[in-house]
C-alpha cells in the first residue's frame, strides 16, 4: 500500500485497480482457505470416528453448545437493546414471546 | 476550479455494482478509502474533458481514494456528492472537507439504522418463525427481505449523493435516515424479544431432560460471564469450553 502511495497521489488509475483487485483476491483466497480447513476438520472428525461416539457424549456436547450459543446471542442482544425504551420494548417481546409458548 | 457540465446519463449503475466491493482493499492507512476510489472513478470520467490531458480527472480521482471510512450501505452517498462536487466546481480542500465530514455520520447511521436494526430485527423475526414452525420459508424470507432493504439503501444513498453534491447535509435529513433508527429499533428490540423464550424453547426441545438442564445452565452461566466481563471473556471460547465440557461430561455420564 504505501509503495503505491505516489502512484495513487497522482490518480493513476491502473494502480488503485491493481491495488483493488489485490484485496478481492487476497478476499477469495482467504475465504477458500477457512472454508477448506472447515470442510477438511470435519471430514477429519469423521474420518476419526466422531460419528460413532456414544449418543450421550454427542447429546450432552450438542446441549452445552447451543447453550454457549443462545448465551452469546442474548449476551449480544442486551448490548444493542441497552436500557431505557430499548429495554422496556425488549420485556413486552419477552412477554408475549413467554404467552404464546403458553398458548402453544 | 471551473464549473464541468455533468453527463447526463451518468454511469450510476456502475458505480453501484463497484460499491459491493468497497471493503475489498480495506487497508490501515486508507482505510476504504481505496475501494471509494474505485467505486467513485466512473463518475469522474466526464472531467477528462475534450483536451483530455485529464489533470482534473487525475486529481479528482486521486482525492477519491483518500482515507475514508463509513458504513459500507451508506458510503455511496459520499461517492455520489463528492464526484458531483467535482462537476460543481468545488475547490480540492471543500471535496476533502466533504468527504470528512461524512465520515463519523455515515458510520454512526448506518451502524444504528443497519446493524443495530434492520439486521438483529429480520434475523430475530426469522428465527422466532422458524421456531413457530415456518421452516426453510423463513430463512428464504429473512434472504429476500434483508437483500432488498439493503439494496434499496445502497441505491437510494448513491442517487441522494450524486443529486445533492456538497449540500449532501439534505440528503442526511432525509425520513429513511432521520426517523429510520427511531423506528426500527424499538421494532427490533420488541422482536427480539419476542423471539428469545421461543428460540430457547426450540433448542431445548429435542434434548432429554439431562441435556436440557445443562443447556439452560451453560446458557445462563454464559450470559452471567459474558455480562460480568464484556471484551475479557469471548464467545467463541465459551463455546469450546462447552464442547469440551460436553465431551467431558458425556464420556462420564455414557
């Protein structure tokens, strides 16, 4: 980038293209490689025999998990919604959330 | 600088299709600035004139690819006025005043009205209905409507720029940006709301009652830690020390 710089100074137009075209595929590149290392990480776990560990340790792994997940997501939620009206807003959801599972 | 007459079909749609990639040459000098360039160099080439020496379209474009940085949705609207104020003949330091000023209110909108809003608010309401039962149709609803909102937005800040040049401060009162946040956020929070004891019932419910308990105690420790110390513990080590305890924990409970 900053080898560029002059060149971008003066507007030349084939250098911030360059320069552009760089980022898209460093961009790719970058997206093909994590969706590789997931892809082969988890044909690895199969591969290793994941697939046939006792039902228990997968249901147990499978409950923690989701509630990390669900910890994370609310975690995330109460500092978007904040306080004051945000708030106020959030427990009249929370309340007809709870009554339609009640209803359900 | 003098006045250039602006072509009168300009390339917005160009323009447009460029401004998907702004972020792709993100760097820590510029910024997104470079990808502006990019998306702002069609606009400016009416400035080459007819001698085609081209030093205005130089220097405009050069002054494009300054340091920038904004919401991605909303950066069109600086690429739009900023090329106009080229055409209008503003001096050089107004352009990069311009583009200046827009910087910290482009973001702050855009960050309120996009990622604090219109995405937890679809993504919210799509969950809440897939946990009602509404299935793969959910997911396709939540895809049409976030890409079309986000679009239009796009489409609508470019053409707001573009038509207002440096008074671009009219295009920032504008209703969508104005009363946007003030209503979208509280929809959002009521959503999001709405759909948390709906989404918790929806994951506990395939779990026996072993597994459900443990789920809502990691969720609820996790939410106590990740409250306790925002930016100290991170989420994606909560969730492998979940996985690691749920391995654990199975293998002795097998």
């Amino acid at each position: 980038m900053r080898c560029s710089a002059a060149a971008l100074e003066s507007g030349d137009v084939r250098v911030l293209a360059r320069l552009h075209a760089a980022g898209l595929a460093r961009d790719l590149a970058r997206a093909a490689i994590v969706t590789g290392l997931g892809l082969v990480a988890g044909w690895l776990l199969l591969r290793a025999g994941a697939g046939g560990l006792p039902p228990r340790v997968l249901t147990l792994t499978a409950a923690l998990a989701g509630g990390a997940a669900l910890a994370a997501g609310v975690s995330g939620l109460l500092r978007i919604v904040g306080r004051g009206s945000g708030l106020r807003w959030f427990a009249a959801g929370l309340a007809g959330g709870v009554a339609v599972l009640w209803i359900a | 600088m003098d006045r250039v007459t602006p072509p009168a079909a300009p390339p917005l749609a160009a323009v447009f299709l460029r401004l998907f990639t702004v972020q792709a040459s993100w760097n820590y000098d510029r910024l997104i600035g470079v990808g502006m360039g990019v998306a702002e160099e069609p606009l400016l080439r009416g400035l080459k004139g007819p001698s085609g020496d081209g030093a205005a379209y130089r220097a405009a474009v050069a002054r494009g690819a300054h340091f920038f940085n904004a919401h991605p949705y909303l950066c069109g609207l600086a690429v739009g006025a900023a090329a106009r104020a080229e055409y209008d003949g503003a001096p050089p330091e107004q352009v990069e005043r311009l583009r200046t000023a827009l910087c910290g209110p482009l973001g702050a909108l855009g960050d309120r009205l996009v990622w604090a809003g219109w995405l937890p608010l679809l993504s919210a309401a799509a969950i809440a209905a897939i946990a009602l039962g509404a299935g793969w149709g959910a997911v396709a609803g939540f895809l049409l409507i976030y890409n079309v909102g986000h679009v239009a937005l796009r489409w609508w800040a470019l053409r707001a720029g573009w038509a207002a040049g440096a008074g671009v401060v009219g295009a920032l009162r504008s209703p969508v940006l104005q009363s946007g946040p003030g209503l979208v956020l509280p929809a959002m929070a009521l959503v999001a709301g709405f759909c948390l004891p709906l989404a918790a019932r929806w994951l506990v419910r395939p779990f026996p009652l072993v597994p459900a308990v443990g789920c809502a105690l990691a969720a609820a420790l996790g939410v106590a830690l990740l409250r306790w110390r925002p930016g100290r513990i991170k989420s994606l080590w909560l969730g492998l020390v979940a996985v690691a305890l749920g391995i654990a924990g199975g293998w002795v409970w097998r």
